[in-house]
C-alpha cells in the first residue's frame, strides 16, 4: 500500500521453503516441502488445498510466526528469514496476517477499542492519529463506533472479521496473508467480506495471499493461484489459466468436486480418485504413493 514500492521486485517471495517437524520414532513431518513462489504488488495469489496440505504452515512461515526448518522468505527483495524479529521488526509491521477464526482473533476480555488500537500505540502513534486512522477504516467496513465499545462476544462473527480486515489495515501494510478468512462465516456473511476484499485491492491495490480451500472462492477473487498438495505446489498460474487448461490430476479432481449452482449448465463429471490419500508423514518415509495420478512431478 506504500507507492515508493520498487514494481521490478515481487512484495514477497519464498525459495525453497521448508518446514518440517520432528514426529515420534526419529520420523519427521514435511509440512512445507520445498516451495518456491513470488507475490508481485498489487497481486492477490491464492493457495488452495485440502486441509493438511500446509497451506497454513505456510504462510506463518512467511509472517515469520513460524521459524523455517530451510529456504528464504525474501520481502521486496530483503531477506527477513535468517535474522531475528527483532532486527526486522519494522518490516514485519508492514506485514500483517488475517486469521480464520475472528472469535479468536479478538482477546475477549478486552473491549474491540482497545485491541483495534493496540498495534499502532506499539507503533509509536499518537491517540489523535489512531482516532483517525480508526475512523477512517470503521467507515470503510460499514461498521459505526459503537462497535468499539463491546467486547468481542457481543458482535457476530461478519463483524469481527471486518474488524479483524480493518485492524490488519490500520498500519497501512504492504502484504497480508488472509488465512481462510471467511471459511468460518455464513454464506451470506462471506459474499460481504469477499466483497469487501474485492474493494480493498480496487482502492488500496493491497497485496495479499489469500488462503482458502474453496476452489470457487479462489477463481472469484485471486489474480494467481497455487495448488498445495502434501506440502509441495503442484500446479500454479493465472487463475483463468489455471482454472480453464487444468494439467495436474490434482486440481483436475478439486476442480470436479465444485457444485453446479446452475441447473441449467452441463453437469460435470465428478472425479473419485482411488486408494487411500497419503500423508506428509508417508511421504516423508518415502513409502509408495497409494495414488499414482497424485505422484509429485
């Protein structure tokens, strides 16, 4: 959201990017295998996938809540993943992170005022100056100052997250991760908040990686997208490229598994794969792969 940004670099990119865990037995957990990928300003990039695929995983590993086990998350072209947080405390306030939970997202046993203007007193700013940054992005999300004054489990679950969106904008960020940031809402709920984030890249021509396992989702909103498959991408793009010319037999079984909402549209043939999916942890014992259409290029 800064407009000294240097277009020729990506706001964000990751090389090689690993994060593995220790399991029981001397074994280890391949939660992120070896991601490669670039966020250019401007650009929502979605990363889809099953649950467990380590979408999650990583982009904390990106925001820098998780330590990597290898790789480098380079952000406009600086390299923020072998220092610590506090020697990059200042870029890591100009990235922020939407979670999927509002309800947990919120400390409930302060009031939302307090909370909403908790990273800008760390910030340095004045009362004057978060006033009116608050003011400015309340508008923005439709919501009146009244709501400031409740604790969190006085508003729906729409309304925290708009005030989740507005406290990650309240720093004036240059990328966001948006962590599955509508899949715990109502339907009704999410076409708002995808529309809110819809007019956010419109006015503010924010960056952000959109995480979600909602194929249709996805396509609606994302420039880009990458498709996470145990902890590794197997398939990226534009997404009218991605979602039109399918290659990897991966996405082509997520793609069938959307619903036709049109009954008058063709009915697609829906994909079964067969056998049992393998887990990360298989992978990492580099047992056979129970499904060959599913084996990593």
């Amino acid at each position: 959201m800064h407009n000294d940004i240097n277009a020729t670099v990506p706001c964000i990119e990751v090389r090689g990017l690993k994060k593995y865990y220790p399991f029981k037995g001397g074994r280890t957990l391949r939660a992120v295998d070896g991601v490669d990928l670039a966020i250019n300003t401007g650009e929502i990039f979605g990363i889809v996938g099953e649950s467990g695929c380590g979408k999650s995983t990583l982009g904390k590993c990106m925001m820098r809540l998780t330590e990597l086990t290898e790789g480098q998350v380079l952000f406009q072209g600086k390299d923020i993943s072998s220092q610590s947080r506090k020697a990059i405390r200042s870029d890591l306030q100009r990235m922020q992170m939407i979670f999927q939970n509002p309800y947990s997202s919120f400390n409930p046993k302060l009031k939302i005022s307090y909370s909403l203007a908790e990273p800008c007193r760390l910030k340095g700013m004045s009362k004057p100056q978060i006033k009116e940054r608050m003011d400015k992005f309340l508008n923005y999300i439709s919501l009146s100052e009244n709501e400031l004054n409740r604790f969190p489990h006085e508003l729906s679950g729409g309304q925290l997250q708009r005030l989740a969106i507005a406290r990650a904008l309240l720093l004036d960020p240059d990328f966001i991760v948006a962590d599955e940031p509508v899949s715990a809402l109502d339907v009704s709920v999410q076409a708002q908040i995808l529309n809110l984030i819809a007019d956010l890249k419109k006015n503010f021509r924010m960056t952000m990686m959109f995480i979600s396992h909602d194929m249709t989702v996805v396509e609606h909103i994302c420039d880009k997208v990458a498709v996470m498959y145990l902890g590794a991408v197997v398939e990226w793009g534009e997404s009218d490229v991605v979602f039109r010319n399918i290659q990897h037999p991966y996405t082509q079984a997520l793609i069938s598994a959307i619903p036709v909402i049109d009954l008058d549209q063709q009915k697609k043939e829906r994909i079964i794969l067969q056998g049992d999916i393998p887990t990360a942890l298989e992978k990492a014992q580099r047992l056979p792969l129970c499904l060959p259409l599913l084996a990593l290029p």
